[in-house]
C-alpha cells in the first residue's frame, strides 16, 4: 500500500494555543482512517491544513508524494482532496440537481460554474456526472426538490454527493452524521462505506459515534491535544493504555 497523503511535522497555533502540535500522519491509498479525540484535540484544524483553508504554522503536507502546502483551496480540490462540509455547501434556493451540476461543472469546468445554468445543455459530461453523483448518494429520484425541501439526512447526502462531483481520491469528512437521527446516521455509514467501496475512494472521518468508528475504520488515529497519542487498527487502539487513560474514560 502507497501512502496517498502525509503530514510532517505539521504544527498550527492560534496565539498561544498549539491546536495541532508536531502531527506526522499517513493516509494509505484506499484505507478508511477515523481520526477521533476529545472537542478541541484538534481534529478540525488538522482537516483545515489539508484543505488548506488554514495556514501551517510550520510542517509539511504532502499529497501524492508531493507538497501542497503552497496551493490554494480550490487547487487542493483539483488534485483530489474533497472534502465533504459539516456547514452547508448547498444553495438552498436550487433543486438538487442544479447543486449538483455546479459541483459537477466547477470540477470540470474550474471557475465558469454560473453561466452553466443558462448553458446545461452544451455540457453533457457536466450532466453525466451529475447523474453519477446523484445515483451514488441515492438522490436521483429528488433531482427536481428544491435542497432547502429536503429532509436533514437527505441534505447531508446531498454534501456528500457535492464532494464526490470533483472525483476526489481522498475525501475528508469532518463529522458527517452530526446532529443526524440514528436512522439517517446508519444510512449515511452504509453510504459512506459504500462509496468507498465503488469509488475507490480514501476516507479521513472525523467522527464521534465509537461505535461508528470502530466498526468502520481500516485504523484509527488518537489526536489528544495537538498530539497523535496512538494510531492502529480499532483493536490496537481500543487496547491502548493511553487511550483508555486520556479519551475512552478508564
Ligand atoms: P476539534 O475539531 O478536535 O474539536 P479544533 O481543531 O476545532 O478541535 O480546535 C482545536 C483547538 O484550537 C481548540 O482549542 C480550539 O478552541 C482552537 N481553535 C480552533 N480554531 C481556532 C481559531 N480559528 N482561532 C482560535 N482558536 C481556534
Ligand atoms: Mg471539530
């Protein structure tokens, strides 16, 4: 296995608090790594770094053996980062297929995303990944509802499927079932595995249902206080002193 994206040393303080302090992470092509911790561990900025939504501090990010610390966001997003938003990404005024043809014409098209819905109809690869992504979240039967009609589950998918529009090879996802009713969690972890499944994909999923993530994760990275305290597959880190003692209460 290759490791698809890397961090060296990767350092982010906001005035005097060290929110992610020295972390060296390996993502392996096609694993499901879940990166858990306590609120405030860090687990969002060391996501944000990747994005490059935030400034390192120091460090290094290398993404396909190369670094991207100097890329912009949507550049990031051009090599293959997706990442899936826990705010929402969605226009809400539109149906769900024209958000997902915006996702779909910004991957193929860069920037020229507005004028292409006075032009859909010059854009038939636009319109076919539009499908794809629909079909893949399960949304095609809702193209035509308006996002802001769907139910909350139905919108989380809808995020997903706006990720998935610019064919990332590495998708983040930054607590997707937050705030989601058991049946929609369990719905969006079946999607969730089952795009990883079909795609390809490599996943980095923040998420606090340990449930969730011991079922789902090929390893699990501990982030506790900017640091990576343990890393492993769920039944290293379920054993772990360490862990028991700084997150999994004793
Ligand atoms: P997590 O996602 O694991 O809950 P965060 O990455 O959001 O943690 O936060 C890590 C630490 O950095 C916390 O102490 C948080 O208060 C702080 N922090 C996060 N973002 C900012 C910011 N933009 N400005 C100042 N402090 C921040
Ligand atoms: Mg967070």
């Amino acid at each position: 296995m290759s490791t698809i994206l890397e961090t060296r040393d990767l350092v982010k303080e906001f005035g005097g608090l060290t929110a992610t302090d020295d972390v060296n992470l390996q993502i392996q092509d096609g694993e499901l790594l879940s990166l858990i911790g306590p609120n405030g561990a860090g687990k969002s900025t060391l996501i944000n770094l990747i994005t490059r939504m935030l400034e390192e501090t120091s460090g290094d990010i290398l993404f396909e053996g190369e670094s991207i610390t100097d890329l912009e966001p949507h550049e990031v997003v051009q090599r293959g980062v997706g990442k899936s938003f826990q705010t929402a990404s969605i226009f809400p005024d539109l149906s769900v297929e024209e958000n997902a043809n915006i996702a779909s014409l910004g991957a193929e098209h860069g920037s020229f995303r507005f004028n292409f819905l006075r032009h859909r109809d010059s854009y038939p690869e636009v319109a076919e990944r539009t499908r794809d992504v629909l079909d893949a979240v399960e949304l095609l039967p809702q193209k035509d509802v308006t996002a802001a009609d769907l139910p909350y589950g139905d919108k989380r998918r809808l995020e997903i499927g706006i990720a998935l529009a610019s064919e990332p090879s590495l998708l983040l996802m930054d607590e997707p079932t937050a705030g989601m009713s058991p049946e929609e969690t369990q719905e969006t972890v079946d999607l969730i595995e089952r795009v990883q499944e079909e795609m390809g994909l490599t996943i980095l999923l923040v998420e606090h249902d340990m449930e969730i993530v011991f079922s789902i994760s090929d390893r699990i990275a501990v982030l506790h206080q900017g640091d990576i305290i343990a890393r492993g597959t769920p039944e290293e880190v379920q054993g772990d002193p360490d862990v028991q003692e700084a997150y999994l209460g004793g």
